[in-house]
C-alpha cells in the first residue's frame, strides 16, 4: 500500500497548457488563492486534484478541481460566505474555519475577477476563475 503524503501533495496533478500568456495580478495574493483552493481540494477528497490552466479567449483560465463528496447546488453559495463550511458531518470534522473559498473570492473579486463554483453531490466541485492577459 503507498503511504499518502500528510498533505496531499502526492495527489495533486498540474494540467497547464502550453504558451500561456503573461497576466497581470498582485502575484502573492494570487498564490494564496491557487492556495486555499488547492488546500480545500485536498481536504475534501482522497483522490486526485487537478490544477489547470488554459488559455481561452477571455484570458487564462484557472481552476482547481476534486473528486470529493460535492456540494448541494442550494448551499454552494454560502460555502463562500466568511467561515461557513457546508456543515455536515462529512465537512466539519474535515477541521478548518471554512475561510478559505470566502478570502479566495474576495482576493480576486478585489483584482475584477469573479469565482465560479461547478458542484454536484458525488461528483466533487471545481472552483474556476479567468486572469485577464496582462497590457504589454
């Protein structure tokens, strides 16, 4: 039996396309989002994480996907409300302080961009979000 990193790491799986374009964001806020996002990721699943990044024609699209339990379309809202994880059993005993999605959202929608959540029970959630080309 492989023994699984205590964080995770071992499952995460960068998927980034070629030739993506320079964007212009605070780069230290940006890695804390991919931040907290990967770190929900891992958290909620015991299987693989995808990160990937991909250039269409709004700009680069990031997004963090996981093959956990997934979200109830009725609480993936306040998912991203300021400390409220999706309280179940399966979710709270998973620790944290159910910031992480909330600081996420706010960071980007500070730099204009929006975060969107595509989520099904048993289906796991990807968490998504466009980088504008930055003005060179």
């Amino acid at each position: 039996m492989k023994e699984r990193s205590r964080d995770g790491l071992d499952r995460l799986h960068l998927h980034l396309a070629d030739h993506l374009p320079l964007v212009e964001v605070d780069q230290a806020r940006m890695t804390r989002v991919l931040a907290h996002l990967i770190e929900n990721g891992v958290k909620f699943t015991d299987s693989a994480v995808d990160v990937i990044a991909d250039r269409i024609d709004e700009g680069t699209l990031v997004m963090v996907r996981d093959y956990g339990p997934g979200l109830p379309k009725k609480i993936q809202a306040g998912v991203i409300d300021l400390f409220d994880q999706a309280v179940d059993i399966s979710t709270r005993s998973k620790g944290g302080l159910g910031a992480g999605l909330a600081l996420a959202k706010v960071t980007l929608e500070a730099h204009g961009i929006d975060l969107h959540i595509d989520s099904s029970p048993g289906a796991g959630t990807a968490v998504s979000f466009v980088l504008p080309d930055a003005d060179i």
